[in-house]
C-alpha cells in the first residue's frame, strides 16, 4: 500500500482545520440531529411569556378581589363562601338583596358592551385559545388582552357564576401571542408560545404549575398531546407559579387533611363515584347547551345578553339564599353559587358546622351541584366572560362531598374520608369532559400536596374518560392528526 506523502497529510490537517475551527458556530449547530438554537431560543421566551403571565395573572386576581370587596360585599352585603387560599374580607354589612339582580344586570351589560370590540372573549376564554392555535396559527388580536381582563372583571366582580382560570387562559395565551410576535419567531414557535403563556395563566390562579402545563398541552387534542409544547409550557408555567407566590403568597388554594391513606377496599366505591360523576358531567352539559340554545334565540342584541343572563342568575341566587335561610333559620347570607365555587368545595372537605355528616348533608351537596349547574350555565351560557374550568371543577367536587359522606352513613366506616371523594370527584368530572386525564390526575395530587390519592384518582379518570368520550365542554378541541403510512410501508 502506498504511504502518504508529508503534502498530503498537511492538505488533510488544514482542510480539518478549517472546517472545525473557521466555519461559525451557526453551521456547526445547523448540522446537529437538534437545532439547539431553536430549543434555546424558544425556552428563553417561554420565561420571557411565563414572567409576563405570572404578573398579568397577580394583578387580575387582585385587581377582581378589591372590585368584588367594594361592589359585591360592601355595596350589596353578599358574603360569598371562600378557599382557605382565597383572600377573605370581613364584611358587618347587611344583606341588601333587592341589589342583587341589578348588580348583575348592570354588570353582564357593562362586559357584553365591552365585548363588542373583541367578541372572540365571550365565553370562558379556553375555546377561543384553543381556536387561535388551531386556526389561527396562534395569533391573538393585540385587543383581546385588554378586553378580556375588562369584560371578565365586570363579570366577575358583580358576582357571575363563572371562575378565574378560563379568563387567564385567555390573557395567558394572548400574552403569548404578542411576545411571540414581537420577537418575529415563526409560526410554530408562535402556537407553542401560545399554549405556554395559556399554562401559565393557569398556573398563576390555580397554584397547579405541572397540571397547569400538562392542561394545556393535552386540552389542544381529543385524543393525544401537543407534545412539542409540553418543556416551554412546563418552564412558562413553573416561572408564573414563582412570580405568583411571591407577590401572593397564599398558599395551596384549598385546606385540606394531612393524609389520605390508601385502603384498597374502598376502590369499588372510587369506580362507583366516577359514574355518578360522569351522569352529572352529562347532566351540566345538557343544561349548557339548551342554555345557550336559548340565549341565541332571544330576540335582542347579542351584547346585551348576558345582562340578561345575569338578572336570570340574580333570581335564581335569591330563590336559593332565601329557602336555605328558611331551611336553616338564619338570616340570608351568601352562598357559594356565585363565582368560581371553590368556597363550597372547602366546605365539602371539611364539614361546614351544621351539616355533619347527615342525610341532610348529602342532599345539601346534591342540590347545590344542580344549582351551581344552572347558575354557571346562565352566566357562560349567555355570553358572560367568566371561566368554565372553576365550575366545573366545584360540581365534581359537590357530587363527592355528597357521595364520601353518603358512603360514611351506609357503611359506617371511619376511613372513609369525604374529603378524598371531593377531590377525585373533580378531578374525574373536568378530566371526563375536557378529555384531559393526565392533567386532571396530576391537578387532583398537586391540590392535596401527596400522591396519595394517586391510585383512586386513576380509576376514577380512566371510568370518566371512556364514560364521557363522545361528551365535550370545549367545541374547538381537534382530534389528532394522523401521519398516514405510504402504500406498501
């Protein structure tokens, strides 16, 4: 074999040379399997977004808290139920109920005439974000983020039965939306941003960062994950989470039992929860559509119908106050028919004084499920800017504070604890229509602060999944594209 020549081997080390050392760093990243500066790039502005999202998320909340403190509380002397982790005020004022349909009147015309401007902010918030990433390559109109945050303060603070988070998906992605266009990132560096900044709205109300992130990227699909979502949300979601906590450090959003010991037997009974669960998922789906059905067929313009969804609402709040005051013989107060309902989930946690675990309980639990369906279905249904995610979750956990504590009465067994039935209760009844398991799971174990409700809560999920597959809260939900094989593959 012949030797190489001195010649050739500097020829050799210097083309060598050449290519290592004096081409730029950009051509040697381009030929990575990964391009890293796309990966780089896209987590720094998932911060970027999640920064933005975490104080956006902190000034609606506070910003909601003070104007429902003076108009609803002050003005009206309505005392809403609240979470541990909610801010509570303490109100001496009298209960002036004749204001309470025209606080709700007043306040549904001020957020339909605000959202004439945007109407793509009627509603809750996530089938708007969700029809933006699907249609509109994730792009969010500039307006949308101010308009949202106006129209859902005016629903909100005046007490529509509707909660916090769908508002912030919205902002949260539109947030995302405008950084990513500012920085001029590509499309799909756009629609991925656009689910991070809807993570971390999220995740700056309900203190779930991982279920935060995992929501979104599982809500995209009916039967799959945007999986190239899933880090930037996680990052975005985990920075809004940090900024919330230190502005606002109010800690888990409900007060909950040190533990939740596992007892295998009472996994029937889990099962058995996730089919009354699933029946009353149908039941509020049912009600929400014939109540949109409804207010579409009202013949006045469509800005002032939540007005009157609003004055309906009023009238149901008062019907309700008034026979719980005459049932209990106190003096008519406030419930937690209006707003999210996270006040009467704590309460079905840990048993308000006066109901016990008693018949009478249960049917309190029951009945307020159905109440709290109608309620949230004339707020979102005609048209109120309020979020779906909140109520939805309070009813499964109504259907479980009343389920856990008619188990204790027939069974008289004392580990059963109402308070694990709440939680995997909402848990299986969002997880169930939104088709986003995974998330709902990890939401049910991040609220208790322990896995120890991991296994019920996964039967639960898996019942309600398969229970609910051809039932949907969100219409803009897609299935997933399929990669269609070439013939003969």
């Amino acid at each position: 074999m012949r030797r190489p020549s001195m010649a050739s081997l500097r020829k050799l080390i210097g083309e060598l040379r050449l290519r290592l050392f004096e081409q730029p760093v950009e051509a040697l990243i381009d030929r990575t399997p990964v391009d890293l500066r796309i990966v780089g790039r896209t987590l720094l502005h998932a911060t970027v977004v999640g920064l933005a999202a975490g104080l956006a998320g902190v000034a609606f909340v506070r910003a909601l808290d003070g104007a429902q403190y003076l108009l609803l509380e002050r003005l009206v002397g309505y005392v809403p139920l609240r979470a541990s982790g909610e801010e509570a005020h303490v109100s001496m004022v009298a209960f002036r109920w004749w204001l309470v349909i025209p606080m709700l009147f007043l306040g549904g015309l001020l957020a339909g005439w605000l959202m004439r401007f945007a109407p793509e902010t009627r509603g809750g918030g996530a089938d708007a974000t969700l029809e933006a990433f699907h249609v509109g390559n994730g792009v969010v109109r500039n307006r949308v983020l101010p308009v949202k945050a106006a129209a859902s303060l005016a629903t909100l603070a005046t007490g529509g039965a509707g909660g916090r988070e769908g508002p912030t998906i919205q902002i949260g992605g539109a947030i995302g939306s405008i950084v990513s266009r500012l920085l001029r990132v590509s499309a799909r560096e756009r629609r991925i941003l656009l689910l991070a900044g809807a993570a971390a709205g999220i995740s700056a109300v309900f203190r779930t960062p991982l279920g935060a992130a995992l929501l979104v990227v599982e809500l995209v699909y009916s039967d799959g994950f945007e999986n190239d979502a899933l880090v930037p949300s996680v990052l975005a979601s985990v920075v809004s989470f940090a900024v919330a906590t230190t502005i606002h450090p109010s800690g888990a959003l409900l007060g909950l039992a040190a533990r939740y010991p596992f007892v295998p037997v009472h996994l029937p009974l889990y099962a058995l929860l996730a089919l009354f669960t699933s029946l009353g998922a149908v039941f509020f789906l049912a009600v929400y559509a014939r109540t949109r059905r409804l207010f579409a067929a009202l013949p006045v313009a469509e800005w002032v119908r939540p007005a009157v969804g609003g004055a309906m609402l009023g009238a149901l709040v008062l019907l309700t106050v008034w026979g719980i005051s005459v049932a209990q013989g106190t003096p008519m107060r406030g419930m937690g028919i209006l707003g999210g309902g996270y006040g009467l989930v704590q309460v079905a946690i840990t048993d308000a004084p006066g109901l016990g675990r008693t018949w009478t309980a249960v049917a309190f639990f029951a009945g307020m499920m159905v109440v709290k369906a109608f309620a949230t279905s004339l707020t979102i249904g005609s048209g109120g800017s309020a979020g779906d995610f909140a109520p939805a979750m309070a009813m499964g956990g109504l259907i479980g504070g009343a389920f856990g504590r008619a188990a204790q009465l027939i069974f008289q067994d004392p580990r059963i604890d109402a308070g694990a039935f709440v939680l995997v209760g909402m848990g299986a009844f969002y997880g169930g229509i939104a088709h986003v398991p995974l998330a709902a799971l990890v939401m049910v174990c991040e609220l208790a602060g322990t896995y120890d409700l991991l296994v019920p809560a996964m039967l639960a999920q898996g019942i309600a999944f398969v229970a609910l597959r051809n039932h949907s809260l969100y219409h803009s939900q897609r299935p997933m594209p399929r990669v269609v094989p070439p013939p003969g593959w």
